[in-house]
C-alpha cells in the first residue's frame, strides 16, 4: 500500500535555519543512520527478530523431529524444542543485524540516510491544524516550523529521483516497541515477506552464505521501528539506501559500479554529519520543486514576526503556499 492512502499529508518540522535551507534549494537532506538523534534506533528491530524467528524455528524444528530420531533425541537431550529454538533465535537475530551493522564501516554492506515526517491524524484533528506539543517544544524559544507535504506528489517525486539517482528509495510507517502484534502487522508491510523468506532460509540450514534473500525484508523492518518513547510522533520515513564501502568494493570488482547521489557533511556539535540531498536538481516542470502544501508557524514569543518574515521570503520566490500560525499554549 502506498504511504498516500494511509497519510494525504505529511509534516516535517524543522528550525528557522532548515526551514529557509529547504525553501532555497528545494532539497530534503536525508541523514546518515549514525547521526540521528539516537544512534541505536536502527538496532532496535533486534528485539523483536527473535520473537518472530522463535515459531518459524519451533515449526520447523517439529517437521525435523518427526521424521529424525536422532534429530528428535538431540532436541530433548538439549531442553527440548522450545528451549533451543530460543537459544537459537536470540543467535539468529544478532546474526542478522551484524550482518547489516558492522561495526567497521568498511565492512557495511549497506548505507541508510533517513528524513523524518509526522502523522498528526489521530483522535483529535486540530494536530493537523496547529501540529505537535512535543515538536514545538522541542524547537524551544526560537520557534519552529512544520512544512506539510502533499504526500501523492512526494512519492512521484520520488520516483523521479530513482530514475535518475539509483538507490532503494522508501517512504512507510514506524513501528514501535510498544505496539501490539497486530499493529506491528499494519504498519511494517514488509513483515509477511521476512517470516516467508526465514522459512525459507531455515529450510537450506540457516547458513549466513544464503541469508542473501533475508536481507531485503528485513532491512524494511529494522529501518521502520523504534523505541516506544518516540511513539507520540507517529512517525513516516523517507529512506534512500546506498551501497556501503563493502557493497561498492564488489562492484568495483565485477564492474557493476552505479553512479549514486554524492555524499555531502554538515558540522553539529563539532562532528563532521554525512547527508545526501534528495531531489536536489531534479528538472519537474514547476516552482517550487516540493510538494509543500503549507507551512505552519510554530508557537512563540516571535511567532507574528516569523510569519510576517517567511511570507515576504515566499513573495519573493514567487511560491504561492499557504503559512498559519499554530494555536497551541506554550511558554517556553
């Protein structure tokens, strides 16, 4: 299911500073996983692997017993089938994330840059009026921003990017640590196409050498699932996923090199913060570049002045969108 049919809209908040970044260039910067706000958020699928993984083993565990004494005299000998297929799934599961997550960038098969949006729609509506408590404080006194994208022409401008720029481009809902098996099931599309391709791989004996077909499926989950803390933000991601050194090193090799968007840096806290710049000189036909709806003008002491500002800024440009100004109490 597109990420349109769920969300007609998708806000992204952001400072002063990246609000006038994102209007000049017309680009979204898409973060390194490394740099966002808590480094382990890409690690947290972890927990949750072993738990799918544990029945996939169980069933396949009894098909074996039942047809191998000695396979079936081993699993008893060992605890039984539960107790070992839980010992295994734990192993399996770190297998995999270390297969992705190498500690050694060198190693990295895979790169992951994340921009971030919310889904304010929920049980109160004005959210998508006024946007979020918890971004607006986060922003603090300074004030921020929420630029509301029209989430239909997002995803076509990211079909424009694939065709020019190579890489896995995906746009879906977070999971989160506290929600329950149904919703994980909602929200992570690709979670039925990993418990097929680990039935699978479980079959031809769980070697890392064939675990190739895993990765895909399970790269979707672990990219889309976080810590329940961050749940309130009900948040979508737009991933671009580019070869790692690893990956880049072997097509050197056979001679399959792609030509991939450019990695760009920016300096926070005096740390060099690798980014790329999605649709960035993409030719689409209008001005501006991205599909942004409106603008909403976050809560503060200048809040009329910084929507007096940034209306002049779109005059200029000659950008005809919509900025309100959000409603919501707040003393910073």
């Amino acid at each position: 299911m597109l990420i349109s049919e769920a969300y007609p809209e998708l806000f992204h908040y952001t400072s002063v500073s990246g609000l006038f970044g994102i209007l000049e260039s017309q680009c979204l910067w898409a973060t390194h996983w490394k740099h966002v706000n808590d480094e382990s958020e890409l690690l947290q699928f972890r927990h949750a692997l072993a738990g799918i993984i544990r029945p996939l083993l169980i069933e396949r565990a009894n098909e074996v017993a039942s047809t191998n004494s000695e396979a079936k005299s081993w699993l008893v000998e060992n605890g039984g089938v539960e107790a070992v297929c839980r010992e295994q799934s734990m192993g399996l599961a770190d297998m995999m994330h270390d297969t992705l997550h190498k500690s050694d960038p060198v190693e990295n098969l895979f790169e992951f840059y994340i921009t971030s949006f919310c889904t304010p729609n929920g049980d109160y509506s004005e959210a998508r009026n006024h946007g979020l408590l918890s971004q607006w404080r986060y922003y603090g006194g300074n004030g921020g921003y929420s630029l509301v994208f029209d989430t239909a022409e997002l995803e076509r401008l990211m079909e424009q990017e694939h065709s020019v720029w190579p890489c896995r481009l995906s746009c879906g809902d977070v999971s989160y640590s506290s929600d329950s098996a149904e919703v994980m099931e909602r929200r992570l599309d690709s979670l039925p196409s990993l418990r097929n391709a680990l039935s699978v791989w479980f079959k031809r004996g769980s070697s890392p050498e064939a675990i190739e077909p895993v990765l895909e499926p399970f790269l979707n989950c672990c990219i889309h699932y976080k810590h329940w803390a961050f749940a309130e933000e009900r948040e979508v991601r737009l991933v671009a996923t580019l070869n790692g050194e690893r990956a880049r090193r072997l097509h050197e090799i056979d001679g399959s090199k792609l030509v991939e968007r450019p990695r760009h840096s920016f300096m926070r806290g005096g740390q060099s913060v690798p980014h790329i710049r999605l649709f960035e000189g993409l030719d689409v036909g209008r001005a501006p570049r991205l599909p942004i709806r409106r603008i909403i003008v976050g809560p503060g002491p200048t809040q009329d002045e910084r929507e007096t500002k940034l209306k002049a800024f779109l005059k200029s440009k000659g950008y005809v969108i919509d900025v309100t100004c959000s409603s919501i109490p707040i003393r910073f």
